[in-house]
C-alpha cells in the first residue's frame, strides 16, 4: 500500500472523462493495489472520498467513506464503500445547498446544489453489482465524488462564485448557519 499524490486543480487528468473498466481489468493484481493505494491515500488526506483522477489514473473507480470525518464532522458516517462504474441518477427534482471542499482544491469550499435523493448503480471491487438509493447530505458526497470521473469539480457547479471561502473563513463566518440549515435534512432523512 502506499499513499499516492494528489492532483491539484489545473491538472488536465481531473479533467478527462475517466475510463469504465472490464471485470478483468478489474480482477487484476494492478487495479486492486490501485483501489488499496486510493485507500491510504484518502486516509492520509481525511478525506471524504477520492477519485482515480485524483490520483492521476483515469479510471472510473472513486471511494466514499466518512467516520468522524475531521473536514466534515457533521456528516453522516458512510461506511468505506468502493464504487467501480457508478451511475448516479436522481429520484426527484428536490435539491439542498451544500458546501463543498476537495482534496484537488486546497482550502476552498462553496456552494453546490445536490440532488436530496439519488439511485446509486456500481460494481463493488469485487465486481458484485450494487442498486441502491441514497437520501441527504451522503447523497451529496456520492454526487460529489461521480463528478471526479466525468472531469467535473465542484468549482464547476457553484452557482453563486460570492460562496466561495477559505476552510478557516467557512468555520468562522459561515458554518454555525449552514449547521442550522442541515438540521431538517438531517432530521428527515437520518443520512
Ligand atoms: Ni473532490
């Protein structure tokens, strides 16, 4: 295992359209240490999930996991989940506001509408194909993490580039209101 490099915004990786891959390719000694090598990597980072972008390899296999996050302490905990082709496709036409941050922008967050309620298609590193659906703020960090493998970052999807802020300019000006927002989502949905 080891931790990789992270690419930084500018790098044109993060923006090609990743690659889906072959259950073989899958199955290979190379894709897996990749998928544990991602796995390091992101747990050096506290990150909430990474891209194969982001580690340079474009390749359509991203990972979300969040456990008393540091970044994002009030985020619902996600088990460590690999994704392998996903498919994301949303349920409804509601939408919440978010704040997002990157491991490929350092110390800038912003706001990026998501989708509350999504339908999740993707092989698990094993190649076992999961359906299910995700609801709330984890649905948003499933959106966010897809994004990485069509060349989107959430830069892109800021709607109002007035939201962007430094992570030390977030916790002292923005997120007690953003907390106070996400407590009816988080209410209602549990995740
Ligand atoms: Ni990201």
């Amino acid at each position: 295992m080891a931790v990789l490099e992270i690419l930084q915004v500018g790098h044109p990786i993060l923006r090609e359209h990743a690659r889906e891959l072959s259950h073989e390719e899958l199955a290979s000694a190379e894709v897996q240490t990749l998928i544990d090598d991602m796995i390091e990597t992101m747990h050096a980072a506290n990150g909430a999930g990474i891209a194969a972008p982001q580690v340079g390899r474009s390749l359509a296999i991203c990972l979300v996991e969040i456990r008393g996050n540091p970044r994002y302490p009030y985020l619902p905990s996600i088990p460590l989940t690999v994704l392998v082709n996903p498919k994301i496709t949303p349920r409804a036409d509601e939408t919440f506001s978010n704040y997002e941050g990157c491991l490929s922008v350092p110390n800038l967050r912003g706001r990026v509408t998501r989708s509350t309620e999504i339908d999740l298609s993707y092989l698990d590193r094993s190649g076992a194909r999961t359906d299910c659906v995700v609801r709330g703020l984890s649905a948003g960090v499933y959106q966010h993490e897809c994004d990485h493998l069509v060349g989107a970052l959430f830069v892109d999807r800021v709607s109002d580039p007035r939201s962007l802020t430094t992570w030390p300019e977030f916790e002292r000006h923005y997120k007690a209101a953003f907390l106070a927002e996400l407590e009816p989502l988080l209410a209602r949905w549990g995740s």
